[in-house]
C-alpha cells in the first residue's frame, strides 16, 4: 500500500504542474484530478502505518 501512496502522490504532484500549464477549465479539472490523487496517496500512506502498527500489536 506504501508504493501504490508514493505513486500517487507522484503523479498528483505531476498533474498540479500540468494543471498550472494548461487553460481555463482543463487546467482546473487537472489540478482538481491532481489534488485528489494527492490527498487519496497521503491516505494510502498513513492506513499503511495504522494497518503496521495494528499488526505489530497482535504480534506482541
């Protein structure tokens, strides 16, 4: 989940870039598309730590 977070995260920053580039209503379409890809990575990345540190616990 960790790589599929990084990835996202990657290409949401990427599509903030294209966003900025492109006009009018493509440009904030990219930028919303981008923006979620963001925030959906940053999600992906924290439920990885969460699901590690509830497994560590049940190893213990």
């Amino acid at each position: 989940m960790k790589i599929i977070g990084i990835i996202l995260i990657i290409v949401g920053a990427i599509g903030i870039i294209v966003g900025c580039v492109t006009y009018k209503g493509t440009g904030i379409a990219a930028t919303i598309g981008s923006l979620t890809g963001l925030i959906s990575g940053i999600g992906f990345i924290l439920a990885d730590k969460k699901i590690e540190l509830l497994s560590n616990n049940k190893d213990s």
